[in-house]
C-alpha cells in the first residue's frame, strides 16, 4: 500500500513472486508520479487502485450509542469511560 509502514522496496525483496500495490490518489502529483515509479522499479505487477471517500458511513449502531469520531465528552460517554476502562 502506498500508506503502509514498510517501502516497496522492502517488500520486494522478501516477496520474490508476484506482488501487487495498493495505490491511494493524493492530491500531490508528484508524489503519485514517484509512489508508481518505485512500485514499477520494484517490479510488482499489478497496481490497484483505492478510492475512499472522506464522509462517514451511515452506522445505526453509532448513532444509537452516541459514538462520535472525534469522540465528544458528555455526561453519558464520560460515564461510559468511567464504567469501561480500556486494558
């Protein structure tokens, strides 16, 4: 992925048979133009294509239980915090 912890590079030479990367659009094109060129160079053979979408699903749960992301502090959550403490 273009967003992974680890370069294509990387990648390359611990996976010796085909290898695909996963190729998130940015605004900057010269940062797509280099993300590609090092894939091709690294030679992986397949390139996908991700597009996201910035908005956030409709999730009844989410709206049922109040979470928010970023998360806001009510009377409600905070006692959720308090009662649910995270190990």
């Amino acid at each position: 992925s273009s967003l992974a912890t680890v370069t294509v590079e990387e990648i390359a030479a611990l996976a010796p048979g085909p290898k695909m990367f996963q190729f998130y659009f940015h605004k900057d094109r010269g940062l797509n133009d280099a993300l590609l060129e090092r894939a091709r160079a690294a030679k992986f053979n397949v390139m996908a294509l991700t597009v996201d979408t910035i908005t956030g699903g409709n999730r009844e749960r989410d709206l049922r239980t109040g979470f928010t992301s970023p998360p806001k502090l009510n009377l409600q959550s905070a006692w959720s915090f308090a009662t649910h403490p995270l190990l």
